[in-house]
C-alpha cells in the first residue's frame, strides 16, 4: 500500500534581505513607492509595492524576486505578505524600479533582466544614485529592450516623466508635478492649508466689509440691491 503525503508548499514573507543598503538607495525606494501611491490614490485597482517578494510560478516557491518597487495595473490595493500571481487573476507586475546599491554586480542584474524579462514585466527602470545615472526597458515584442533615449523619457504605462540632471535624477507625475519626498509632501499640504486657511479669512473680510457698505447704504436711504 502506498501512503502519499501531501505537504503545503510554503511561500516566504522575506527573503532575509534587507530592503536597503543604505540610506541613499532607501530613499529612493520610498520616494519612488509613496509617490506611485499618491498617483494611482484614486484607483482601487492600481497596487504599489515596495520590497514586497513576487512569486510567479504556483508550487515553485524558490523561483522568487524581491523588486525595489513594483506596480500591478488591474490588482486591487490591500495588503499582502507577497505577491503570489497566481492568486492575482495572473497578472504579472507591469512596471518594475530597481535601486542599485555600490556592491550591486552584473552577475545580479544579468539574473534580474533574465527573471524580468521571463516572467512578463512591461517597463524595467534601474537607477544608480552613486552615479546618477538610469536605465530603462521597454517590452518590444517578447523581449525587454533597451530604451535608447531615456532622458526625458515618458513611462508609456505609469505616464509619468524622467528627466536627468547635473544634480541628478528627476521624476515627474504626468501634469508635470515633481515627485516629492515624504517631508516636502508634508510641507506642501501645510502649505495649501494655510493657503485655504487664508483664502477663507480672505472671503469673510471681503463679505463683512460688503455688508458694512450695505448698511450704510441703507442707512442714507439706498438700497444697495439696486446699485
């Protein structure tokens, strides 16, 4: 008599990887993530991850990558321990950012290009910021290929801009608005609040002082309805 043992398959939260190297890298990841966040805020079907372990394949726990940030167009926003794609209709991540570390090596990008390139990703976008420079593919066909010009190139899925610098890299939503860090999104929403703050004050000194001329109006026997 044979016994068969079905065991689950396990699928890891974490890969034992930290999400940065460094401080740099971090901050892009989490410019890149936030950012994505506010611009697909309104819709529900539009999920942005960061550092967030992508499998694949079912049953193959060990075919796994981790991207820096990664965005699925047509999977609804939620938590999730991983990005398991066959619990995801099978949509496999459009758009794919990869910050590289200094010890980042070519032997691992070449693996992540492969992977990438396998399993379906439309837009392949890596950043050095030691160097400053980026590095962009676009899915032609059945391979990602390399985008020639990438200065000021425009993400034909996410809409939004990358413009290089002497200073650096740029990236801006598609009405032209730069992307922000986390202080500088804080510092501009407490700008338009007082901004408003200010407006209102405004609107209610204008209204007081209309009908003060009103009443006056009406107190030398005019009414100010027929001015």
């Amino acid at each position: 008599m044979v016994i068969s043992l079905k065991r689950d398959i396990i699928y890891p939260d974490s890969d034992g990887q930290p999400m940065a190297d460094n401080t740099k890298q971090f901050r892009w990841i989490v410019l890149l993530k936030e950012n994505l966040e506010c611009l697909f805020a309104n819709d529900p079907q539009v999920f942005v991850a960061g550092d967030l372990l992508w499998y694949p394949v079912e049953g193959s726990p060990d075919i796994r990558v981790a991207p820096d940030v990664f965005v699925v167009l047509g999977r609804p926003k939620g938590d999730r321990g991983s990005y398991r794609q066959w619990q995801e209709e099978n949509i496999a991540p459009q758009v794919v950012f990869e910050i590289l570390p200094p010890e980042n090596t070519i032997k691992e990008m070449a693996k992540k290009l492969q992977f990438y390139n396998r399993y379906g990703v439309e837009e392949y976008y890596i950043y050095d910021p030691d160097h400053q420079e980026l590095a962009g593919l676009q899915r032609l066909g059945d391979e990602l290929t390399v985008i020639e010009e990438i200065d000021h190139w425009k993400s034909p899925l996410l809409g939004i801009s990358f413009v290089l610098t002497p200073e650096g890299l740029n990236v801006y939503y598609p009405d032209g608005e730069p992307f922000l860090t986390t202080v500088e999104l804080a510092q501009k929403a407490e700008s338009e609040k007082q901004r408003a703050e200010f407006e209102k004050q405004r609107a209610e000194f204008e209204k007081q002082r209309a009908d003060r001329l009103a009443a006056q109006l009406k107190s030398l026997g005019v009414d100010p309805n027929e001015i």
